[in-house]
C-alpha cells in the first residue's frame, strides 16, 4: 500500500510501548499491532485523532505517502 | 458486529422452519420412491409392464382420448398389453406377461439413485448453510469467505436435481416406445425436459453467492479499519 504508517517511529520518540498507548487510547493492541504492521485497510478520523493526541504530535507524523513503483 | 436479539431469534425460527420444509420433502420423496421401487400396488390390480407418457400426445389421440390403447393382443385377439391415455403406466391383466428385456428399467434406477443422492446432498448443503448462518449472528461474523463457495455448489447440485428428477424416466419410456412402436396408433415423443426451475433455482442462488462475496470483502475490510 502507498499510505506508510510510521507509528513505531513515534513511539520510539515518546519512549512509549505499544500496549502503553493501546491502554491510553482504548484500541486492543492486537489492532494497533495491525496499524502499526501497515497491514490496516483503514483508519477512522476518530482513532487518528485519539493516537494524535496521545503522542501528541500531527496525523503526517504517523502517516506518509510513498509512491509505488 | 453486535446482532440484536430480536434479529437472532427471527433468524432461528426462520432455520427452524427451513428445516421442517426440508424435512417434509425429504419424507414425501421417501413415500415416492417407496412406490416407484415397490409396485405393490400395480400388481395387486393389474401385472405392470413398464412405462410410456402418452400424455404428450395427449390432444391429438381422438378415438383413443377416453379408452386404452391396445399395443399388443394375444392369441385369442383379446388386449394384452393396454396403456392409459395421459398416463404414464403400461399394464397386462395377463400375469404371465413379462416385457422384453430392455435397458430403461437399469438406467431409471441408476438414475433415481442419483435423484436421491443429490438430494441428500442438498440437504446436507442448506443444513450446512442454516449452521453457518446461525453460527454468524450469534458470532456477529455473519459473512465469510465459505458461504459463496457452498452457496455455488448448492446452484450446481439444485441444477442437477431438477434436470435429472425430470428425466429420471427419459431412457424407460424411450426404450418401451421403442418396444411397443410398430403397434402405437399414436406418436408418441419422448424427449428430454428441461424445465425453466431448472435454471432460475441455480441462478438465484448463484446471484445471492455473489452478493454474499460481495459482502464478506466488505466486512474484511471493515474488519481491517482500525
């Protein structure tokens, strides 16, 4: 998929685990494990905005769009 | 996916009464079969030959529309052979009379024998199906990969129950016309049926297989959105 989702990277930045933030946003971590693992098909607003907020940074720091070639 | 309790219960009784109808059929094909393996009956009044559907000619008989045709007579001139018009028996009140051998009767129970297990092949399909579908909205996981697959293979086998219960006398009737032609006053046509049921059954299914694929994409992806 062309859409990158670069969630690890963020977290390393926050120095949060991934069953930190799936505790504060309320997600299962088996979802944001599939987020995270870019083998999510979609994102609702609502979710973004939760992750967004938590790690307190932009939607284009955790998504980026890389061409395929 | 949360299903309401009310849409549960309207789906089990709707299973429920799935089954039941199936059920019914299932003993109305036994009670058919019963007569058509065990003439009991046939013997009982009259000694029965075989089977010829004169019924297809049935406008054209004339003299014949009201009383039995004659195909083959004795010694003495008297009927030994009679067929009733628009029906599908042949008899002799001679009990000594046996038709000559032919290959329709081995064909007709082959035949019959796969009419009934395709028919149990039905059942254990829309049985099969009735599970998942209950099993889904219990689960909340109503459309799966599996249910467009079993719902093509139930088209194929309704497709193959129909033109084969239809026709499960074809090669009999043939084959005693064939016997009894020269003295038929009448033509009678033995062809191959192929009724419009035979097509609209398997393509409805083969639609709601499509629509079910259709929806089992939509709840992966739906599945997949986080």
């Amino acid at each position: 998929m062309a859409i990158i989702v670069n969630l690890d990277v963020m977290l390393a930045r926050r120095k949060m685990t991934l069953s930190e933030l799936a505790e504060r946003v309320d997600i299962s971590i088996v979802n944001l494990s599939v987020l995270k693992t870019g083998k999510a098909r979609a994102i609702r607003f609502s979710t973004l905005e939760a992750i967004c907020e938590v790690l307190e940074c932009q939607p284009a720091d955790i998504l980026e769009y890389k061409k395929e070639e | 996916m949360k299903i309401s309790k009310s849409v549960q219960r309207r789906t089990v009784v709707f299973a429920a009464l799935a089954a039941l109808f199936a059920l019914v059929q299932v003993t109305h094909l036994a009670v058919q079969s019963s007569s058509l393996i065990n003439s009991d009956r046939e013997k009982t009044f009259r000694t029965y030959i075989g089977e010829i559907d004169t019924s297809y000619s049935a406008l054209a008989l004339g003299e014949y529309e009201f009383d039995a045709i004659t195909l083959t007579r004795d010694a003495d001139g008297e009927p030994l052979v009679e067929a009733l018009p628009t029906s599908l028996m042949l008899f002799s009140d001679n009990p000594a009379y046996t038709i000559p051998e032919h290959y329709g009767s081995t064909v007709n129970r082959v035949i019959f024998y796969l009419v009934v297990a395709v028919f149990v092949i039905i059942v254990l399909l829309v049985g099969w199906i009735l599970f998942e579908a209950i099993k889904g909205f219990r689960t909340g996981n109503i459309f799966r990969r599996n249910h467009p697959v079993l719902l093509r293979w139930l088209a194929l086998a309704t497709f193959i129950y129909y033109v084969c219960l239809n026709n499960r006398h074809v090669l009999m009737q043939y084959a005693v016309s064939d016997i009894f032609a020269d003295n038929l006053p009448i033509e009678v046509l033995v062809s191959v049926r192929i009724d419009i049921e035979a097509f609209i059954v398997p393509l409805l299914l083969l639609i709601f297989a499509e629509l079910m694929a259709v929806a089992a994409r939509i709840n992966e992806e739906e599945s997949m959105t986080i």
